[in-house]
C-alpha cells in the first residue's frame, strides 16, 4: 500500500515538473513574440502607419505585459486622437511601472497621462425615469447603474447610446464628440411599454415525464496512506528544496538583468532592441522564479501530508489495493 501509494505521489509530482518546464517554454515562446510584435509595431510607428502600430503593440502587451510596451501603445494612441484611451493607458503603465518596480518608467507615463488630462473629453448619461432591469450601453460596452449621471473619459467621434429594458420598448440615439469638447450631456427619455406579444399557440400543458434516473450508490472513499508514508515525504521534499533553489537563482538572475536593463536606458522610453531583449529576458526570469516557488508550496504541503496522515487498522485493511496506469 505504502510503495502504490509513493509511486503515485512520485508521478504527480513528475507530472508537476515537466508542467514547469512546458510553462517555461511556452511562456518564453510568447515573450519572443511579444518582442517580434512591439519592433513592428516601432517600425510601423515610424513610418506612419499608426493604426497598424497601435494593433502591433495591442497584440504584444497581450502576449506580455510589460510596461514600456504599454507605454508605447498609450503613445500610438494619442497620435491618432484617441486621448482618452491614451490617458487611460498611460496611468496604467505608470502603475504597472511601479508593481515592477520601474520608478522612472513610471514618472514618464504619469507626466504624459497629467498632461494629457485637460484635453480628455467627457461624456455624461443621465436618464430622466429609470426603469426596473435598464439597461444601458455605449458603442456596445455596458454603461453600469453606478456610472449614470458621472462624466466618463470618451474618445473624440460618434458614440451610440442604448437603453432598453424587459417590457419596454428600446432607444438609442447617436451623439458625436467634438475633439477638445469638455463636456457632453445625453438623457435618456422614459422608455415607452412594449406592446403584449401574441398568445403562444394552444398545446398540451402537462409536463413532460422526467426519465428515470438509477439510483446513484453511494461509494465509500477508500481510505489511503499509513503511518507516516516516509517515501513520499522524502521525495516530495525534495521537489520542495529544488523548487526553492530554482526560485532563487531565477529570482536573482531577474534582478541582475533589470538592473542591466536600467542602467543601458533609464528613461525606457525608445530604448535599442538590447535593452528590450534583457527587460523582457528579466520579466521571463521573474516569471520562472513565481512558477518555482508555487511548486515548492504544493510540495510542501504534500509533504506534510504525507508526514502526518494516518489511518486505522480496520480502514486499511478494508480499502482496495490502489494502482496506477498511464
């Protein structure tokens, strides 16, 4: 019972290491094209072609997110007149500057976001009569009750508004915002009752017989394990230990490849192709590190239960023999 039961534990936590490296590899897989990504999009910024650069770097910070890259989305953004989506983006990156631990990356993000608040328009939804189970959207994003009546950040250009609700009939209207227009208003008139749909056809109003279900029997868990398992404890602290030191180094590479990073180019912004492949190699690294140290935790606590897991003589000679097939 106690050797099943040790190969068991054994091949799961084998299993859990080759997810580890598959994690890796995948992960790495994503970064280099991340990477691949934001130099189009650079590229393609640099030509002009805005709308095309602003998609490249969408689909990069989709695969990585990094806060230059976000950075350099906010940019594109204000270059095509997207200021509100731009000033949004740009106090994203700055917070997500900060949570990596990017000071000056994030004051440049914070000044480009100040400096474009005064220009970003505004948009306020009020309704003159709420109904039960209203319903509001604009461009097709959900307006929530809690936004209505609050001016809300817009892009320049035309905004459908929406509202429709169970029993009344649907309204929407457009409105179009001015670029360097501060402040816009659009209410919502009472919505008019829908009118009673038709009858439904006449038809057999019982129900239909539910069929019959087999009583379902009640499986007793067999009760597993024995007087302290030492097999598995031994190998499932091992895995914790390996873990453990693999989180360390990579943590430590990570950082020595940050503090690489900052010194190549302190500002982040326009940084050469170098400093992005030792921002991202750390941003890889960081990852890796967190992979390693959620394995030692799960290997921890396999460990401890196998420690401490015991069970009575009359369970264990009652339950099956357990095996394992791949």
């Amino acid at each position: 019972m106690e050797q099943n039961l040790s190969r068991t534990w054994c091949r799961i936590l084998i299993l859990l290491a080759a997810l580890l490296s598959f994690g890796r590899s995948a992960f790495a897989s994503d970064v280099a094209s991340a990477e691949a990504l934001f130099q189009e999009g650079r590229r393609l910024m640099e030509a002009g072609q805005l709308e095309e650069a602003c998609a490249k770097f969408n689909a990069s910070f989709d695969l990585d997110a990094s806060s230059g890259t976000l950075l350099n989305l906010a940019d594109c953004h204000e270059r095509t007149g997207r200021i509100a989506t731009a000033w949004a983006e740009f106090l994203s990156a700055a917070r997500l500057a900060r949570a990596q631990q990017r000071p000056a990356r994030a004051e440049e993000a914070q000044r480009r976001a100040d400096v474009l608040e005064p220009l970003v328009c505004r948009l306020t939804i009020q309704t003159s009569s709420p109904v039960p189970g209203l319903v509001v959207t604009r461009s097709g994003a959900s307006v929530p009750a809690s936004a209505l009546g609050v001016p809300l950040p817009v892009d320049p250009g035309s905004h459908e508004i929406r509202a429709e609700a169970p029993g009344y009939e649907a309204w929407s209207s457009s409105v179009v915002i001015e670029a360097g227009t501060r402040d816009t208003q659009v209410t919502i008139p009472e919505l008019m009752k829908a009118a009673p749909a038709a009858p439904a056809p006449s038809g057999s109003d019982g129900a239909t017989p539910a069929a019959d279900r087999p009583a379902n029997q009640a499986t007793a868990a067999p009760q597993t394990g024995g007087p302290r398992l030492k097999a598995g404890f031994w190998v499932a602290a091992g895995t914790a230990v390996i873990a453990a030191g693999t989180a360390t180094v990579f943590g430590i590479l990570s950082l020595n490849s940050y503090a690489e990073a900052e010194a190549r180019c302190s500002t982040h912004v326009s940084c050469d192709a170098t400093t992005m492949q030792l921002s991202d190699q750390a941003n890889t690294q960081a990852n890796v590190a967190n992979v390693a140290i959620a394995t030692a935790i799960v290997a921890t606590a396999v460990g401890t239960w196998f420690y401490f897991k015991k069970e009575p003589k009359k369970a264990m000679a009652a339950a099956p023999r357990l095996t394992w097939t791949w």
